[in-house]
C-alpha cells in the first residue's frame, strides 16, 4: 500500500480528494465537521513536508451549478479547523482555476469548487479527470465515502498519476481497518448487524460467515429470522419473501460453526410512536396489533455476555427504533457493553451510516477502536467487493 510517509512533497503539489460532504443547516453552516477534521492529518503531513494541498470534493447531489451546495459555504470551517488560511476558486476546471494551482506557494491551500457541479465527474469523464490532474504533481486519496463510486476524482484520474498516487491517512486506516476484522482479527470475531431488512445485509452476512465465530442480528430484521422460524411477530416489520433466505443463512451458519445469537425479548409498542404504550414480550410472542421497536432486557444482557468474551467486534445498525427516545436503549445498551469490551482490549470497528450516527448521537465514538467515516463505501467493504477509488490506487 502506497501512503504519505513513503514520499516527501517538498515543493510538491498534492491534488487530494477529499470527502467533505457535510451536512449544513438553512444558514449554511456545517453542523458536523467531523469530515473536514478527519482530513487534517493528510493535508498537514503534506504541508509540513514542504507542499501545497490542492482540495477537492463535493456536496450534496446537485443538478449542474446550484449555489447552496458551493463549498464556499465550507470554506471558513475548512480554514478553521485545518489552521491554515486556505484559498476559494469558484470552479474546479479551467483558467482560473489552472493560474491559481500555478501560483500556489509551499505551505498554501487552495479548496475548489464542488466537482459535481459538472457532470463528468460522476460520468468518469476521461478528459475531465485529466483536466483535473493538471493542477498538481501528486494525486492522494483520502476520501473513503466516496471510494465506492467509479467517479472521475475518485477513480479515474489516478490513471494520470502512474508512479505518484497515494493513500492518504484516513484511507489507509480506514482499509487497515476492516482488514483487521475480515482478514486477521484475533478470535473470537464478532460481526453485529442490525437494521431493518435482511435484503440490505444479505451480501454481507454471506460474505462475513468465514470470518467470524459469532453473528448477532437485531433491528427490524430479527422478525424476518423469528417468522420463518414460526414465531408469532404481530405487527412487526417482516419480509416475507426474505424467510426461506433467514433460514438458509442460519443454516449456513450452523455448517460453518458461527453461533447466530438472535433476540429472545423485545419491547413491543401498540404503534409506531414514541408515545405509544409498551410491553416486553418473548420475541416470538408479539400479540396482534403489536411491534417490537427495541430489544428487550434479557436480549441485552444476552448480548452483553457475547461482546464481552470477543476479541474483534464488527457494528453495523442499530437494535432498535433508536431516534425515538423511548426504543433507544437497546442500542445505548450495545453500545457500553462495546464501549467495555473495547476498553479491555478489543478492537471494534463500527460502520454503516445508523450506527455511525448512533454512536456519536450517544457519546460512544471516542470508546470505539475505529468509528468509519462511509457508509455506502463500507458496505461494500463488508460485502466482499473492490472499491473502484481503493483499486486505482493499487494498480
């Protein structure tokens, strides 16, 4: 793997992608910089050696040019959290752009405008990505959310970089990572996966069956594993055509001697509110006109026992409705008894967009070993599959 400590940039431009697609509130100020900050490391190794940093991202999904997704709107919190006074250019091609890569000087930053605000950058335009190669000497990667895309900053401009492409350090930990639960995590491996459906996780499960010793499933794609296996689920969410599959996957397990461990209880809710009436029932005992929206006591303490005694831990979703106050304790509960197990030693990688949200929503992201920055990106990961932005590096 090529990464920053094995080039120096001394009076090196580095053009780096950047994934600083944060999220703005009506004033369009950032309301979690946490994916500007994760970018620091990478742009201060560059500027201490001696280079420049040319940024490159995008915002949002915008239909050609629209003002509210201009990373102008960044441009101070980049300036701010970074330390170092950065420079705007209104686009992320042509002239203008082209004479201020020229004139910047070792030390300096300049961010372009967002790159889907022209089409070939999600086309993978050939003549776009090379374009965009010409402001700089060196290409780094550092933008894992979007290493999933085939995207012309992502993917295909790596092409123009032969001998100077590199990984940056969110990247490299973020593949560093998931190598260390799916390929050489000290046993026991625990892999959790919640969330609705059984549909959005079936590639991974299949895939993560090697590699782990114990499987949790939680979420609303319990009641698909509990129906099939003719339990009584009420008005839980389920999908029917899924329970052949749920059953096959516990089949599956069973063969390769990973122990699925599904809940037993649940808090089960007379609609779906956080004002409805609640009632703890058998997970296969749900009466009519009711849903479970959250684990219940003895499936937490179940839990417990199992992340305590594994040495790697994969999360990805939530066990319950956990936006609702009233059905967040399961995954609050989850979340300590990680949070222990990490602090005794083990190494915990949460990923997927619930989870991540999750565990800062409830203060749980400096006790986890390594919290990912990309939802879709990671997934994929997860599923087995090589990522477009991650292989044009290798090659």
């Amino acid at each position: 793997m090529k990464t920053l400590n094995d080039f120096n940039f001394k009076n090196k431009k580095a053009l780096i992608r950047v994934d600083f697609n944060v999220p703005l509130d009506d004033n369009f100020k950032v309301t979690d910089d946490s994916r500007i900050a994760a970018a620091k490391p990478t742009i201060l190794k560059i500027l201490e050696d001696g280079g420049s940093c040319i940024l490159m991202s995008h915002l949002g999904r915008p239909k050609g040019v629209q003002q509210e997704f201009s990373l102008k709107h960044i441009h101070d919190k980049v300036e701010d959290i970074i330390g170092v006074k950065t420079i705007f250019v209104s686009n992320s091609i042509g002239g203008e752009v082209q004479a201020a890569a020229d004139n910047l000087q070792p030390g300096e930053i300049l961010l372009l405008e967002n790159l889907r605000f022209h089409k070939e950058e999600e086309a993978g335009d050939k003549e776009f990505a090379e374009k965009l190669s010409k402001l700089a000497d060196v290409y780094v990667n550092d933008a894992f959310g979007t290493a999933h895309r085939a995207h012309a900053s992502t993917a295909v401009i790596a092409d123009y970089f032969p001998e100077r492409k590199y990984f940056g350090y969110l990247l490299q930990q973020e593949i560093e990572s998931i190598e260390k639960v799916m390929k050489n995590g000290e046993k026991p491996v625990l892999a959790i996966l919640g969330g609705a459906k059984v549909s959005s996780k079936i590639t991974i499960i299949e895939n993560i069956l090697d590699k782990v010793d114990h499987l949790i499933i939680g979420g609303g794609m319990t009641f698909t594993f509990v129906k099939a296996q003719g339990g009584k689920i009420g008005d839980s969410i389920c999908e029917d055509d899924k329970m052949d599959l749920a059953l096959e996957i516990l089949e599956k397990a069973k063969a390769k001697n990973v122990k699925v461990h599904l809940p037993v209880d649940v808090v089960a809710a007379d609609s779906f509110s956080n004002d409805a009436n609640t009632q703890i029932v058998k997970v296969s005992e749900i009466p009519d006109g009711w849903q479970g929206l959250d684990a219940g006591p003895q499936t937490i303490r179940n839990f417990h026992e199992v992340v305590l005694q594994c040495k790697t831990i994969l999360w990805n979703g939530p066990l319950g409705v956990f936006e609702m106050e009233n059905f967040a304790n399961g995954t609050i509960e989850l979340g300590k008894s990680i949070a222990e197990s990490t602090k005794n030693g083990a190494f915990s990688l949460v990923g997927g967009g619930d989870s991540v949200a999750a565990v800062k929503q409830f203060g749980f992201e400096d006790k986890m070993s390594y919290v990912s920055t990309g939802g879709g990106a990671m997934l994929e990961s997860l599923e087995g599959k090589t990522l477009p932005g991650i292989a044009a590096i290798l090659k």
